[in-house]
C-alpha cells in the first residue's frame, strides 16, 4: 500500500523535474548573444574601453563605429537600454546592417543593457524571442529581454534608490535602470558603472549628437515622441516639421530639468552632446494587453487596446491595423534620420551624413527581415 500511496507523490516530482529542467535551459539559451553581421566599413570595439573594469563581465558590450571619407561631426546611437522595447534596439540594429557614413563618424551600441537581454521581466510572460525571415529564406532571431539589469548582477536592490550626484529619490527597483543612473560612478553600482562608461564614450569621443531609442506602451503620455534637452529644441522642431510633411506624426516633448539620471538630461548637462531620446508606441509592454506572446510583439494588435482607442484612453492613433514592430522601427529610423539632417543644418560644422538607412516607408512595406543581413 505504501508503494502505491507513493507513486503520485513520485509522479509529480518527476514532473517537477522536467519541467524545472525545461525552463532551465530556456532561461540559460537567453545568455547566447544576437549575433550582428555588420554592413562594409565598420569595425568593433568594447565599451570597456571607456571603463576597464566592465571587461570581462556581463555589462560589457560592443561599440560599432564607422568613419566616412569627409571630416564632420559623431553621431551615437544606443539601443537596448531596456530589451523589452525591441524597436528600439532593432532600428539599431539596422543601422549597424546598412549604413555607409559619407561625412563624419558612426557609433551604434544595440544592445546597451547586456545582461537585461539575459532574463525577461518577472511576472510578464514574454516571449524569449522575436523571429524574422530574410529574403534569402534564412531565419535570424533576437532576444526579448526585460526593462532591467539582471538580478544575477544586482542583489538585493534597495527600498529606496538615491540617484547620484542629484540626491533623488526613486523606487528602490530604479537602482537597476540604465536610464535612471546617469551620470553614472566608476565605482557604483553595476548599473551606474554602465551609465558613466556611455557618459565617458560621449565625452572621449566628442560626440556631437547622441539617441537614446525607446519604446512605451500606447497609453503613455510621451509616446511617438522626441524627447529633447533645451539644446536640441531647436533642432527637434525642425525634424519633428519634416517628418509632418512626410506624413509621419511625431510630438516633440522638453526634458524635464528636475526628473535626474535620464539619458537626455544628464548626457547633455555632462558631455557636448545634443541629446534626444526617440519613444514609439509598443503594446507588449502595456497595462491593458492580453496574451504576451511574440504575435503581439510583432503586430501590435490587441482587442483591449482597439477598446480603449475607441473610448479616447490613448496617446496615439490605434485601429486593426495594430502597431507594427515594422511601423515601430521604421519610425525610429526615420526620426533617427531627420534629427541628423536637421542637426546638421543647424552645426555645418559638425553635421553628419549617413546613407543607406532603411526609410519608413521602405520597412514598411518590405519588413524588418529584408534589411537584415544573412550569417551565412
């Protein structure tokens, strides 16, 4: 009787098992990095470079850089500062794929956050990743992380997080935001380690003009947005006009002077940068979605957010048509493309010219796969 009293008991515990086995090398096959193919005339460099004890660790990651045949100014692109907003760090991925610098220099980072491409959000149920076919018929896939630096390499976070050298006080979980540490500490916390070794990339580098790309859910007041420091108003309202014209909206929103540790404020308060932070509008990350799965991620369709766009409750024109990852990237790139032309309108002297990124219309209608190149 005791044998047969035990065999559900064993039962289930196998069960466990495999199932604990399962979600273990799931998790583990989240630690291979996306692999990047980039386009003729870039080459790689580590982040670590601007701050050697990175090296070697989860947080460090590559720099792409790319310098064309006339003199001009350096244009820094970072994507993944929160991996859960894939248009983001997709569009700079493109770039890194595509791009040909004719005057002045390149510098993409896709995948700022490193190790939060190695977990996903708790309690979210995302996918692990996002698939995408290349024209060829290959297949390249990219991680869907989460918004923060990995528990494995920040534990315990505190009850409350005090922003340095401002004094703020946050949410302790903020102490794992890359875009809340900035200006960053060599000797901080990894996170802040991480913001001042971008912080010492932009100041090393003289960059000229700097992009933090984002993405928020549809029902966040600063959504298909252009977040600009006071120095780069100007030239955001120009860009933000040009896009208008080409049909594309995008609302143009001042950084706040007392909200601290955010890219576009403290890069421009502490580097020569002109700084903007580009923010698309992406459902997988909101609080009114349904099933999290990668069909979302890619089409942005959800029956609760064509409710809610019905009733007024969103920042964003939303209908059966979704928000495509495609639309998403496509906007990044374009935003990307008319600050840089605007910017160098404005600084001839430090203006930049890049061919070859994707247009909006062109990832539209062709997709992000198209503009992906093939490993093999």
């Amino acid at each position: 009787m005791m044998g047969k009293e035990r065999r559900p008991a064993l039962l289930m515990l196998a069960l466990a098992a495999a199932v604990c086995l399962w979600a273990s090398r799931d998790f583990l096959a989240m630690r291979e990095r996306d692999r990047v193919f980039p386009a003729p005339g870039f080459r790689v460099e580590m982040l670590s470079s601007y701050l050697p004890d990175l090296k070697g660790t989860g947080m460090d990651t590559e720099v792409y850089v790319q310098e064309g045949p006339e003199k001009g100014g350096t244009v820094f692109v970072l994507g993944g500062t929160h991996p859960n907003e894939p248009a983001g760090y997709l569009a700079a991925v493109l770039l890194v794929e595509n791009a040909k610098v004719r005057r002045g220099r390149l510098m993409v980072v896709p995948f700022g956050n490193a190790s939060g491409f190695t977990h996903n959000q708790p309690q979210e149920a995302s996918p692990n990743r996002l698939t995408f076919q290349l024209d060829d018929g290959s297949m390249r896939t990219f991680r869907y992380g989460s918004r923060d630096v990995s528990p494995l390499v920040m534990w315990p976070v505190p009850d409350v997080y005090v922003h340095k050298p401002s004094g703020q006080s946050l949410s302790g979980n903020e102490s794992r935001n890359l875009n809340r540490s900035y200006p960053g500490d060599p000797d901080g916390s990894p996170a802040e380690r991480l913001g001042f070794a971008i912080m010492e990339l932009l100041r090393r580098e003289e960059v000229s003009v700097a992009f933090d790309l984002h993405e928020a859910s549809p029902e966040y007041p600063v959504v298909d947005a252009i977040v600009a420091h006071e120095k780069g108003m100007e030239v955001a309202a120009a860009a933000a006009m040009d896009l208008k014209l080409e049909g594309i909206e995008m609302r143009l929103e001042p950084s706040p002077k007392n909200l601290r540790g955010l890219s576009h404020r403290e890069w421009g308060d502490g580097t020569g940068a002109v700084p903007f932070l580009i923010e698309t509008a992406n459902p997988s990350q909101g609080r009114l979605r349904g099933r999290t799965d990668e069909r979302l991620v890619k089409t942005g369709l959800d029956k609760a957010y064509l409710k809610a766009s019905s009733l007024g409750r969103l920042f964003v024109p939303y209908d059966q048509g979704g928000k495509p990852l495609d639309e998403r990237v496509g906007r990044q790139l374009a935003t990307l493309s008319a600050l840089v032309s605007a910017f160098s309108m404005f600084d001839q002297d430090r203006g930049v010219e890049i061919r070859g990124i994707p247009s909006y219309q062109d990832v539209m209608s062709r997709g992000i796969g198209h503009f992906l190149r093939s490993g093999r």
